[in-house]
C-alpha cells in the first residue's frame, strides 16, 4: 500500500507497519458486510482492515456515502447496469474507499478515495489511483469470475440478482 499515487498529502497515525517488501506476509481478513441500495444503484460493500481488526463503522458509511457522489447516473441505462461493489479498506497507513461499478457489459469501472486513519470521513478523490492492492483484487477476482459465471456466460441469461447474492469471505 505503499505505491505512488495511492497516499494523498495528509499525516495520519498508523496503526500498524505497513507492509515492506521482504517483510513476513501477513492475510488480512476480507469480508463481505451487506447489499447496500442507493437511489438505483445496488452495491456489495466488503471490508477489509489490518490481521486483527475490522474496518470501522464510520468508514464503511463514509465509504457508502461517497456512493451518492462519485458514481456516474444515470445508475440504469443502456450500457449502465446499476451494480457495483464498495471496498472499505481501513488499513496500516490510510482509509481508502473503492468503488466499482458494470458497464458495457464486460467492463469494470472505479474511482478512489483516500483519508488519513485518524479522519476517515476526510476521503479525496486520488488523481492516480493503482488498481488495487494484493488484498482488495482478492474482492476485485472474486467479483469477476461471478460477473462471468451469472451475467456474461449464465446458460439461462444474465441474472443480476444471483450475482448480488454471491459474496466473498476470506482471510487472504
């Protein structure tokens, strides 16, 4: 998490060490935290924070909440199908809130946002953010394989809803 273009200019606690290259890897626990609607747009929200600890509450909400904002309407159209997936990741050095949404059938779409530890609710836009660390494109593989699996090669035809009820779980 220690990438250009992923820390905003803002002095934050941390707390815990960030991960350095030829340090111990450490899983961090990934969860699934609910379906979430706004306006159209239906989300899976999943947290993930450092080994031992879940992503606070405030988090998770300012995470949602940037839902309202940042994702493009309208939610419904023709290329737009209003799913999307929220990660809040409460980690060692920074609160980040990914979120994710289905267009043109195939193609995955995000905006990032970061806030020091110590002010979760302070989240900015980042100009240049990376496409995810090792533990949020555990989310990210998760949520392609059933976008293939129930939308794209579904026998039957898409089906949105059984994508909204798949969830990942996991200590990675």
């Amino acid at each position: 998490m220690t990438s250009a273009g992923r820390h905003p200019a803002h002095s934050s606690m941390a707390v815990a060490e960030p991960p350095r290259m030829g340090g111990p890897y450490q899983p961090r626990p990934v969860r699934f935290i609910r379906l979430e609607r706004r306006g159209d747009w239906r989300l899976k929200v999943y947290g993930i924070a450092t080994p031992g600890r879940v992503p606070r509450a405030e988090f998770v909400t300012a995470a949602v909440n940037l839902a309202d904002v940042a994702l493009p309407e309208p939610a419904v159209s023709d290329e737009r199908y209003g799913v999307g997936v929220v990660i809040a990741h409460d980690s060692a050095t920074y609160c980040f809130a990914l979120l994710y949404w289905w267009q043109s059938a195939n193609e995955l779409h995000q905006r990032a946002y970061a806030a020091p530890l110590d002010r979760p609710h302070a989240l900015t836009k980042l100009a240049d953010p990376a496409a995810g660390c090792v533990w949020e494109l555990s989310v990210l593989d998760f949520e392609r394989r059933a976008w293939i699996e129930d939308v794209l090669a579904n026998p039957h035809g898409p089906d949105i809803d059984r994508y909204l009820s798949r969830q990942f779980n996991a200590d990675v």
